[in-house]
C-alpha cells in the first residue's frame, strides 16, 4: 500500500457504541455534529472510522478542532501505521487521509494529534518523531526526529503550541545506572519543526531520589509554564512544572587543574585540566556543548548543564601559554551561545635521575649520568643538559633531548665529593640535582721488573720493581722484606712509575748440612691513605 495511500472515510455519531458501516450506508444520513476537541486523550468511543481498503484502526484516535483524526491502523500483516484523517472543509464528514510512516521507520503509531495539524508518532525503530503540515491542518509536511542525550524517546502527548511530551534515558548515576526521565521538546516559535529538550524532573537517582519518572500528559502553556503529570518508579503520583521555557542560553564556565594529588586554580603543562560548563538557566534544557580550546584541539559532550554530565572535558595543553577557552552552547533549536575565558598555563621544569658509575667510584675516575629526563612534548626534544664533576670546573654540557647525557670524571685522590646535575628547558625552567659521596682509596700496584732467580751466598741481590697508583696526589713508602729476617726501612717517594731498585747479600744456613736456602722476597708500597700493595719473588741462594 503507497506510504499516501489515500482513504475514504465517514464518520457518524452512535448513542451507545462505535458502529463501522459501508461508504453508501452513510450517504443517506444526517451530517455528523463535529468531534469535539481532545487533545491529548482518546477521541469518544462514538466515532466511527470507516476504512474501504481492509485496514482495522488499532488503539487511540484523537480529533482536533478542524476535524482532523490521528491514530493508527493495522494492515494484513500486523504492520501497524500510523494516519491523519482530514476533512474537506472545517469538520466536514468526508475527507481524505494519509499515512504517516516516516523513511526508514517501518511504520508506527499515532500518540498525539493538536489543533495545527500537527501528530506526534512513535515510529517501529523505536523512534519518537514530530510530523509537522507545511501550512495549518494541511496534508502535506515534513517529520522531525525527537532523539535524547540517550538514545531514542517515546512520544506521549503534545499541545496546541507544538510542545511534545517524551519519556527516555536520562544521564547515569553512582547509584543507578540507567535513569528514566520525562522531557519537553519545545520549538522556539509555535509549532515549528526544531526544538530544544528540556529535562522535566531533576536530580533522578542522586541521594534519595527515585531512579526514574515518566510523563502523561502536557498542559496548554499557561503564564509562561507548562505542567506534566506523571508518576515515579515508587508508585507516586506528580504534576511537574516547567518554567523559564524560553530563557536564553547563559553560558558559563570555569576550569580545575590536577597537580597530581589534588584539584587546584593552578594550570600547568602536562597536567590534566578539568574544564566544566553549563547553563544558568533555563534548568533542564539539554545542551550541546562545544569546545575550542585554544591550542587547535577542541571537543563535544551533552547533558543538563544542571548535572554536568556531558558538560565537562578533560585536557591536557602540551605547553605552556596563555590559551583563550571557547565555550559554545546550542539546544537544538538553533539558539546558540558562547563564552570564552583565558587560561594562563605555567611551565614545568623538566626532571631526571643523577647517576654515578660505578657506585661508590674510587680513585682515578668515574662516569655522571643524568636520565630518565622528562618534560611535556613541546619541551623535551630541546631540553639542555649539564653536569658537574665537583673537580671545580662547574657545569658541562651533556647532551640534549629526552636520551639524557654522561661526563667523564676524574678522581686525583680519595675524599668527599660532590657532584651535580642541571636540566634546563627552552621556557627557562631549570631543575638542578646534587649528590655527595666519597671517593674510595685505591691501594699501589707493584710490578717486579727484574729479580734473580738464584744466586750464590755473599754475592749481591737486587730486585727492581715499580708502582702506580690512580690517586696521583697521594704520598707513598715502600719497603722491601728480605725473608731472612731482616727488611728495609720504609723509604718516602713523592712520584709514581719510576724505577726503584733494592739490594740485599744472604748467606746460606749451613745447619744441618745445607748447601742452600729458598728466601721469600716481599716488596710493600703503602699510600697516605693507609692502602698497600706488595708483591713476591724467591730467590734459591746456594754455596761457593
């Protein structure tokens, strides 16, 4: 059947009961008195529709003041279509209808008719829509799709001014997770096809509030209010109103930022910044709200303004500036507002770790590290790094960028040294690191150069042997034990990897008959550190 099928329909007044007759049955008879208005409630069960095409009517007819009848028909298949059945003149008893199944719908049901034209039908996808004539009680018009912050809504009544009465999802709450709310979609001018949603009933399912409310029916518009009755998910009875229905839009706006473990007033780069807006009033009114926020990125959300769901954003700036804050809030009507605000976000220093290898040094040298370095994007490519080896040469570049950098260091003599490290970024945050340890005394190393390996009683011995030692600016003593029994007395140098020779004639211990004797050659080198180095030769003397 043609989605403007047109039927024929007469219609008559019965005293007890609806009586469905044939077209010819009625032509005969006296002119039907005009239906009475009744908007918003089912039409008289004294109406009778009669439909030549095998279509049955399938629950609530409405009527209005032209004469016009909404409601919903059912073809052969189940498929329930939603129609508007128009009279030729002004409450006439013959007229024409269409059907009213918007694109894409699958067909519907009629939920409301007023005395422009217009009828409110809940389309098979689960969708409220608005079919609006293009001039009053017309044939011809266009729908519009009512949808919430939450998906789809289903429509319930609508008034003589063209405001609808829907009932849907509302915004989550900690203590229920889904929410049913009654909403007022109102067009800016009367009747039109673009509206604003307005939230009829507040603070659903926050402290002791019922989780959900639906809407009846809606009042005539009256001082400037209208009024829903309905009922809550406790059983109980209302009459909501709804004011300042067509206050302007108020933006404001205002910021926190997150310093890592509180909210504060204080932006910074890199930090989150908790950015919420909303509407002074009018309260309830669901809102779209768009975000500029200065540094080419931007963002949406929707909600109430009253809840601040939807209405608040997180962003993070990549750097520090200054940064102007757009906030534009539209209602779906076309009205729209904005404001703006300058947020002034402050540098960061960059930080990192200061390292020392290895761990505790010693005497000769060591390596400074500074890593792990960090700062917000549009820093750390360029941050400058420097370090100190506390030998009194000050700061060294090390390097740039996120990779860090190291210094070679050298240690003279053992001691307490401090060392520091310095990050500095391109907006002139600097982050300075300092580190005290003490340098470890490394004991003399002695090479033996030359030795005998033997020699013969009374004849002279002489080892010759060298030391060095990574604390260049230490003292050093050496002495040389001979294994007889007898040593050397210590003997002071003030230089390293020279030389030194020492000599020495043993005699055999003949006790016993032996031709020979094994001697252990000890050399020590000591520091003014109190560390020592040695090393040992044997030496086989034997008789003439």
């Amino acid at each position: 059947m043609p989605a403007k099928s047109r039927i024929r329909f007469v219609i008559r007044l019965a005293l007890v009961l609806a009586v469905l007759v044939p077209v010819s049955a009625c032509q005969d008879q006296d002119p039907l008195a005009p239906i009475p208005p009744r908007r918003g409630v089912p039409t008289p069960s004294n109406v009778a529709v009669v439909n030549p095409v095998d279509m049955n009517t399938a629950g609530e007819v409405w009527g209005n003041q032209f004469g016009q009848i909404a409601g919903t028909l059912e073809d052969a298949n189940g498929t329930t279509h939603a129609f508007l059945w128009t009279p030729t003149s002004p409450n006439g008893t013959s007229g024409d209808s269409v059907l009213l199944d918007a694109p894409s719908s699958g067909g519907g049901a009629a939920s409301g008719l007023n005395d422009f034209g217009q009828v409110l039908v809940n389309g098979l996808d689960g969708v409220a829509r608005l079919w609006t004539p293009s001039s009053p009680n017309g044939t011809v018009g266009d729908f519009t799709l009512i949808s919430g912050p939450y998906g789809a809504l289903v429509g319930t009544d609508i008034n003589n001014r063209g405001d609808v009465l829907v009932n849907g999802d509302g915004w989550p709450t900690n203590r229920c997770p889904t929410t049913q709310h009654p909403y007022v979609w109102r067009p800016p001018t009367p009747n039109g096809n673009l509206g604003r949603l307005i939230d009829v009933v507040q603070g659903l399912g926050v402290f002791d509030n019922p989780c959900g409310a639906w809407g009846n029916v809606l009042s005539e518009e009256d001082n400037g209010g209208l009024e829903v009755s309905g009922y809550d998910d406790w059983g109980d009875d209302h009459i909501w109103g709804v004011t300042e229905l067509d206050a302007p839009l108020a933006p404001k706006l205002s910021w926190l930022s997150w310093n890592g473990t509180s909210w504060t007033d204080t932006a910074i780069e890199g930090r989150a910044i908790w950015f919420y807006g909303g509407d002074s009033k009018p309260l309830g009114v669901v809102l779209t709200y768009q975000w500029d926020f200065g540094d080419g990125s931007s963002g949406t959300g929707s909600g109430d303004g009253s809840s601040g769901t939807g209405s608040s954003l997180n962003h993070t700036y990549a750097d520090n500036g200054q940064y102007t804050v757009t906030l534009t809030l539209s209602d779906g009507s076309g009205a729209s507002n904005s404001t703006s605000i300058v947020v002034t976000v402050a540098n960061v220093p960059p930080t990192g770790a200061l390292s020392v290898s290895p761990a505790p040094p010693s005497e000769g040298s060591y390596v400074l590290t500074i890593g792990s370095v960090r700062d917000v994007p549009g820093d750390l490519p360029s941050v400058q790094e420097a370090l100190d080896c506390g030998d009194g040469r000050g700061l060294q570049s090390a390097g740039t960028g996120a990779s860090g950098g190291s210094l070679n260091c050298t240690a003279p003599n053992d001691g307490l040294r401090t060392v520091r490290a310095q990050l500095r970024d391109k907006d002139g945050g600097v982050t300075e690191y300092a580190s005290q340890f003490w340098i470890q005394n490394v004991a003399p190393t002695v090479t033996v150069l030359s030795a005998p390996a033997s020699i013969t009683e009374q004849k002279l011995y002489t080892i010759s042997f060298k030391f060095t030692d990574p604390g260049v600016l230490d003292n050093w003593s050496y002495s040389v034990n001979w294994g007889d029994g007898t040593s050397t007395s210590p003997i002071s140098v003030s230089s390293q990897g020279a030389t030194i020779s020492a000599s020495h004639s043993y005699r055999v211990d003949r006790r016993g008959g032996s031709r020979s004797t094994t001697y252990l050659v000890t050399i020590n080198v000591s520091d003014n550190g109190g560390a020592s180095g040695s090393a040992q030769r044997t030496v086989l003397v034997t008789t003439k």
